[in-house]
C-alpha cells in the first residue's frame, strides 16, 4: 500500500474540524501513520498538517513496541542480532512499512527518471523497482548494524532506549519538512494534508527532542551528535527533492523518515561507542 493509497483509503468523509483538540489529533496522527485502527468516530476530520505537531507520539507507539519486542526475545534467549531483527519487524509492520515504502518510491523515481515527470510518475507507481530495492536493503542494513553496534557495547536497555528514541526524533522532525517544501503532485497526498504551521513544527521539533534526551539525561553528547547527523542527513534529502522534482510528496515525507532515523542510529553507535 502506498502513502497515497493509505491516504485515500483511511481518512474519513467528514467536515473539517475547528479548534484545538490534542487527543483528536493524536488519534488522527497514529491512525494514518500506524497499522493501529484507533477509531475517528467523534473526531471530525481535518487536514493532517494541523495535526503534525503529533507525528512524534506515533513514534512512541512504534519504537516502544519495536523495543518491548526485542526486549521479550533477549528474555527469552534468543541471540542480539535475531531480537534486533524480531524488534525491528514489529515496528515494521506496526506502521505497514508506510515509510519504508516513500523511501523505496523516492530511491526508484529519483534513479530512474531523467524529467521531473518521469520522476513523479516512477514515484507513483506502486510497483518497486532496482532502486528501491537496494534502498531497502542499505537502509535495514544500517539500522540493524547500527543497533548491533549499540548492543555490543552497552546494555539492552539501552538499545530498547534507542528503538524509542531514534523513532520519535525521525518523526518529530518530518513537519519541518512538509512546511519547507512546496507539494508537487496535484491531488496526491502532500496536497491534500496541507502544510503545517510554525507553531506545528516547532512543537513536533521539542516533543522530539525531548523524547531524545530525556532518556540519555545522564549523557547528552551521544544523543545530540545523534539529532543533529538526522537533520543533517534530512536537509540533504530536502535539497535533492527540491532539485529533482520542486518539493516534496507523502513519498519524500516517509523517505526522509527513514533517512533520519538511519543517521540517527548510525551517528549514535560512532558516539556511544566514543563515549561509554
């Protein structure tokens, strides 16, 4: 299923909503970001970027089942890379790997269109090409080194910490992207879920934040050479969707997810390792 499929699929047919409501919001955000049927009934419907100062809280979800799973098969005495992979699986499928779709989708169209258009249409397609399929495996790859990295070297609480936090600071950082980068297909879900104000994106900006550091309160330094390698390596994804096709889709959206937490991950093993 496609970021656009899922968008089409799952939002309901209701009137905009007015006001501030944080429960309807988050609601709305774990329902289009997780597998998680929560139910919308009483929660009318408003366009996703007025909800995205909430992105973060779908990070709790995945990253903490993600974590509890990996936690569950080291009790049970299964080796460090298999809980890693078991862990990583869960959170997965906790999101109907809706990011690691956009980041297949992006790593197809920017590699194999030669016009902006060739781009969005490879984008749109839901079959997955050379690509994306290489993505895919460098993507899962460092991640799964990365955690193994981390493992190897302090404890697993520490890795289910990291589960937690590298998935609520890859997520609070994406309303960021949506308001920098102008949508660029007509109709598709960038379109349609808006842009998210200042005050949205500040606030995803300190929720992540805050769930990155709290947990590392007695060492900041890993953790923000961490944060700071994600928005890095995310500026850079938001440079070349700007060059190659004028902005961003939901499928960029979930690509700079994965690109995120990937850096985040990545730069974490280096620092912890330098520093524990």
């Amino acid at each position: 299923m496609t970021l656009e499929s899922k968008h089409h699929s799952e939002t309901p047919n209701e009137a905009p909503a007015t006001g501030f409501n944080p429960w309807r919001d988050v609601v709305l955000v774990i329902t289009f970001l997780t597998r998680l049927p929560l139910p919308l009934s009483g929660h009318a419907a408003r366009p996703l970027a007025s909800a995205a100062w909430a992105f973060p809280f779908a990070g709790v979800l995945t990253g903490g089942v993600g974590g509890g799973i990996f936690l569950g098969a080291v009790f049970l005495g299964l080796p460090l890379v298999i809980s890693l992979i078991l862990g990583l699986m869960a959170s997965v499928l906790l999101s109907g790997g809706l990011h690691e779709d956009g980041l297949a989708d992006v790593a197809d169209g920017f590699g194999g269109g030669s016009t902006r258009d060739q781009k969005l249409e490879i984008m749109h397609d839901s079959r997955i090409g050379a690509y994306g399929v290489l993505a895919l495996i460098f993507i899962v790859s460092l991640r799964i080194t990365a955690l193994f990295a981390i493992g190897a070297q302090s404890s697993t609480q520490i890795v289910f910490v990291v589960f937690l936090t590298s998935a609520i600071f890859s997520r609070g950082i994406l309303p960021a992207v949506m308001a920098a980068l102008p949508p660029t297909r007509v109709g598709g879900l960038s379109k349609e879920a808006g842009r998210p104000g200042v005050g949205g994106v500040i606030v995803a900006f300190l929720l992540g934040v805050a769930g990155a550091l709290v947990p590392f309160c007695s060492d900041y330094q890993p953790v923000t050479i961490a944060m700071l390698s994600a928005v890095g390596a995310v500026i850079i994804l938001g440079l070349i969707a700007r060059r190659q096709i004028g902005g961003q889709t939901g499928d960029v959206i979930g690509a700079a997810q994965q690109i995120g937490e990937t850096a985040f991950l990545v730069a974490l093993s280096v620092a912890i390792g330098g520093n524990l």
